[in-house]
C-alpha cells in the first residue's frame, strides 16, 4: 500500500554521513520507483563508510535546472526513473517521477534542513542525504576556479576535505571527475564521473554522464544520467565557494 513519509533532519551544514554508498542508495531508489503501489521486499543495508561532506547549497554559486533520465546498473540488473533537479540559492529539489509520470518523491535541501517525501511503496533504508551526496558531486563540488574559469587542457588533482580528488578539462569542458579515500594505502572507495561531450564552465551541460561507484572492493554500481531537456543550465556552473 502506497505511503506518503515526511523526514526532515536538521544539523550543520557540513555534516559527514556514514551508512550506505550515494550510489547505492539511488539504486535503491530506482528500484522502489519501479515498484507499484503494492511492491513489497526486504531492504538491506551496506557495510558503513564516510560519505564526505554535505553542505547546504549557498555554499555553491551554481544555479541550475536539469531535467534527466536515471538509469542505475548493477549486479542484479538495472532500473530507470526520470528526476528533475533544480538548484536556486539555497535551495535544492529534486522530484522523481514513476513509471506512469506520477510524482514518486520529492527530495528537498534547503539551507541545513533536509526533508524527503515519499510516495513509494516502503521507506527508504538509508537517510535521504546520501542521494544528496550524487547530486552535490556529479554538478557543484569539485576543485577551485577562481572566476569560474575552466581550468587549463590536463588533470589536475587535489586533497579537499579528507577527499582525494582529481579532474581532467578539454578545451574548456570538464570531462571527468574523480573522488577517492585511501585507507592503508590502498583505494577502497572512490567516485569516478564521465561528462560525456563534457560539462562547460559557460553552463552548458553533457549529454550523458556515467557515475561509477565503488565503495567496497567487492561492489560495484553505476548510474546513467542522460539530459532530457537540451544542454545549457541556468547560469554557468561554478565550483568555487559562493560568496558571502
């Protein structure tokens, strides 16, 4: 029977979550998506790992509205939703549709406030700020540019906040972009993104990007994010801190 939940957590804006992947948990969310009002299953949760940090989006400059289709692969077969995302100020929402065009969530960040609601036939296994987490790697974190200007043709790379991370830039386009931890030396949960035709200073947004997540050895996950809605954001998408 289908439920209407409201969550709402309140705390600093940079917290640190712990719990399952941001990957994994949009796995979970494309599959509870699929489901129908009468679906029913057990829900599981991963082995606990750092998630980094989720601050509250005025931190970034980027403003943007992107409509998208959602495909998540993995180990037992693959799932698609649509999601519209929209970032103005302070204010980040994200709706995802069901298979019929019927509102299936509205996930919702404003400030440090966080707030989930649910039309899905079960609750979510894992706080909503994992899915969070995606959103805020694949169109706002990243390293530094001052202005806003792309960064020179390469890869750059830099440690940001307990966080490896490296990006590579072609002619002005963000091509891919990459997040790690190393634990003893050894790579054990990392976040690599594609932009396929590239992510553009100027705005201008790919046509498709892949997100692989590894958060353990033995898992593996991908999403398929492919543009809906042509290929320009609202303002151009700025990484640096926004300012006061």
């Amino acid at each position: 029977m289908s439920s209407s939940v409201r969550r709402s957590s309140r705390g600093s804006s940079t917290t640190r979550w712990a719990g399952l992947s941001a990957c994994g948990a949009a796995i979970v969310i494309a599959s509870l998506v699929g489901c129908g009002p009468s679906g029913h299953g057990t829900e599981e949760r991963t082995t606990p790992h750092p998630m980094g940090t989720l601050h509250a989006p005025s931190h970034f400059a980027a403003e943007l509205t992107i409509d998208q289709q959602v495909t998540a692969e993995h180990v037992g077969g693959s799932e698609t939703f649509r999601a519209v995302l929209e970032k103005r100020g302070d204010r980040l929402v994200m709706v995802g549709l069901g298979p019929h065009g019927g509102r299936a969530f509205v996930l919702t960040q404003e400030g440090e406030r966080v707030s989930f609601e649910s039309q899905m036939p079960r609750e979510l296994p894992f706080p909503p700020e994992f899915m969070l987490m995606d959103i805020h790697r694949t169109w706002l974190m990243g390293l530094p540019r001052e202005g806003g200007a792309p960064l020179s043709d390469g890869r750059h790379e830099d440690f940001l906040e307990g966080e490896n991370v490296a990006e590579i830039w072609s002619g002005g386009r963000l091509m891919e972009r990459h997040f790690g931890i190393l634990a003893s030396n050894l790579a054990w949960w990392s976040v690599h993104i594609v932009y396929e035709g590239g992510l553009g200073a100027d705005g201008t947004l790919p046509t498709r990007v892949v997100i692989d997540s590894t958060p353990a050895p033995e898992q593996h996950y991908r999403l398929v994010l492919t543009n809906l809605a042509g290929n320009v954001a609202a303002t151009p998408l700025r990484t640096e801190e926004a300012g006061p």
